[in-house]
C-alpha cells in the first residue's frame, strides 16, 4: 500500500509539471488583477494582454464591475475566473461573497455568473481544485474555510462543507481570534493546507474531490513562534519543501514537505527586513520561480521585495537582497508562466511594476514597465490561443 501511494503521489506531481510546462510554452496570455473597491477608485477586476515572446503588456481596462474582489482564481481550463468578495456583510453579517465569472478569451472580458456567501467574514483567499470541480475559500475574519461546488456552466453551489476554527493567538489586538488567510492543494489533490493567522498554525485537512469535504489530520499540525502570524504558502516545485510567511514575525520558513501524510518539518527561519528596521512592517507574498532556485518574498512597510535561494539537496534558504525603491505597499505578486518577470502589485501606489528576473543569479531588475491600477492586490494568468 505505501508503494501505491507513493507511486500515485508521484505520478499526480507529474502531472502537476506536465501541466506547467504546457502552460509555459505557451506565449499569449491573458492576466486579471484583484483589486480593493471600497474607499478607492476602483470598479472591480482588470483585464491585460501579456506576449510572454515580446514581453508585452496591452491593459483592457475593467474586465467585470464587483465589489471588492481582492484574491482571484483560475479554472484549470482557464474558461472561469472566480474571485473573492472581501467584505463583512454580503446578505446578513458575518459573510463575504464568492463571485464566478465566464472568460472571453478573444475580448479579455469576464461575464458575471453568480454569487455565493463565503460563510465567513471577510474571505480574502481561494482556490480551485486540480478537477476544476470544487472551490476552496479562506475567510479571514471569519477564522473558517469553505468548499464550494462548481456547477457545468461554472457558477458556483452552496458550500458542500464549512470548517470554523477556534481558539487564538498570543497577540491580543491581531490574534483574538483564528484568521484563516490561504487555502493550498497538494499536487495530488489529496490534501488543502490552510494558514491561520490567528493561531500561529498551518493545518492540513484530507480533501475529498468527490464529495467536496475537508477532514482535519490532527497529527499534521505545524505550529509557528507565538505572534508570527502565518500568511501564505508556497510549495516547491519538487515537492520535497514547503515555504510559509509570517505576516507579523517578517520571516519565511523553510519546511520539509511530506506529501504523503500531508506533514511538514521546520528547517530553518530567515527574516525578511534588515535587522536595524524598526518601523511598521506586514509580510505579505511568497512564491518559488517555475526552476525551484529562488523564492521570493514582499514587505509591506519597508516596502520591498527580497530574494533568496533555494538549496536544491536540503530546500534551506540564502538572502540575496532586497528590491526597493520603485513599489508600495506590495500586498501580492505574480511570476509569469515562462518564470523571466515578476509583476509586483502595489496597493499603495496604484500601480503594478515589472521587475525582470536574473536566472542565473535571481535578482530582480526593474524593465522599466509600469502599469497604473488601483488598489490592486493579485494577479492571474491566463493562457489563451
């Protein structure tokens, strides 16, 4: 039996490759930006036309008008984009929204399907499943994760299953409560990793892709430092290493990855910011390039964006530097699919800046292109004919 899980483990991470190197080739694109409506000048999600062989940019302007649609998600067909509503009180307190939306990949435009409540407040996180069958959401202030069915022409079901975490964290203002902030498959499918803010946790749950139900695996656990606040995780292409950034302890950690069980092992923990910084900072992004040498992770406050690499044999990690400067307040970021450009979004700033990236040394270098949005705070790609 642990033959056949681990040879199904593998072929599953295959797959996952297979279909990134077909999404690489690939060279014309489409790319939709989340943004904050509320208090700003913002209509609702942005549409771009990206040629990854010329590595130019065209906007497309206002792609759909919604409410505050910060993080985003691609069906794996790209046909359907859905998005987060990130507010409190979508049809009664206590509830975001979840959007879906059909793509026009001829026009760039999305057209609006329905709307669901996220059943908890303040989603801010989602996903959807290796099947394009299921979407997974995290809710902020809610502390909860929710599944959520995708029906045959895209719009979204009730949730097929709810999850309210419980308890708090060491820090009375920030963690008073659980703050779920992402939601992750494993390759296979077979598993969703959820960072809690609010409980210095990263939780595994088994999912199930034919029922659509999340059971927690109590003995796979990782627990952080007291008030770290993890955020967002990355997992190594390889999947042997996993990387979480802690919002409020401004570090990364490096984990080794058991995709079997679904369990991970702290290696080591390096900080984001300089040492002598002392002023506000909130860690936001982390992401490993399409090679698996360099991580890159954003600050918000000391607004940058640093680089490491990765140890191919043991997943550790070394700083190569800082880029500062040219962004504000980088809330998220995106590499493209060929792995040569980073598009960094600054909420702060209205804009999205185009850092191109070194593949020898993983350093970042502004291109010079610029691209105003307001509030923006994720990007996704889309490959399109």
């Amino acid at each position: 039996m642990k033959f056949f899980r681990t040879t199904v483990a593998a072929f599953a991470l295959f797959v996952s490759l297979t279909v990134f190197a077909s999404l690489a080739s690939a060279q014309k694109y489409l790319f939709y930006v989340g943004t904050y409506t509320d208090g700003t000048k913002s209509k609702g999600i942005y549409a771009f036309r990206y040629d990854a062989g010329t590595k130019q940019t065209t906007p497309l302007g206002v792609a759909a008008e919604s409410v505050n649609p910060s993080f985003l998600a691609i069906s794996p067909d790209g046909r359907f984009l859905y998005a987060v509503n990130e507010v409190g009180n979508y049809k009664g307190p206590n509830s975001g929204g979840v959007s879906s939306f059909s793509v026009d990949k001829t026009t760039g435009k999305l057209t609006f399907l329905n709307e669901v409540p996220s059943r908890g407040a303040d989603p801010c996180y989602i996903t959807v499943d290796k099947t394009g069958k299921w979407v997974l959401v995290a809710n902020y202030t809610g502390g909860s994760v929710a599944v959520f069915p995708v029906q045959e022409d895209g719009k979204l079901g009730e949730a097929s299953d709810f999850v309210q975490h419980t308890g708090h964290g060491a820090n009375k203002e920030r963690q008073e409560g659980p703050h779920a902030h992402s939601i992750d498959l494993s390759p296979d499918n077979r598993f969703a990793f959820v960072d809690d803010l609010g409980l210095d946790a990263l939780l595994t749950y088994k999912f199930d892709a034919k029922t659509g139900k999340l059971t927690a695996v109590s003995s796979a656990v990782t627990h952080f430092n007291p008030g770290a606040g993890p955020r967002h995780f990355a997992l190594h292409p390889s999947g042997k290493y996993a990387y979480v950034i802690a919002e409020m302890e401004h570090t990364v950690t490096a984990l080794a990855a058991n995709l079997q069980d679904g369990t991970f092992k702290p290696l080591q923990s390096l900080s984001t910011i300089p040492p002598d910084y002392k002023d506000r900072n909130d860690d936001a992004e982390v992401e490993v390039d399409p090679s698996g040498k360099f991580l890159y992770a954003s600050n918000r406050g000391h607004d940058s964006i640093i680089a490491f690499a990765i140890d191919p044999n043991k997943g550790t990690l070394s700083p190569l530097g800082l880029i500062v400067g040219t962004i504000k307040e980088p809330r998220s970021f995106e590499i493209d699919p060929t792995g040569t450009l980073l598009f960094a979004e600054n909420q702060k700033s209205d804009n999205i800046v185009v850092f191109q990236i070194d593949p020898k040394t993983g350093a970042l270098n502004p291109n010079g292109q610029q691209y105003s949005v307001p509030s923006p705070v994720c990007l996704k790609f889309v490959p399109v004919p």
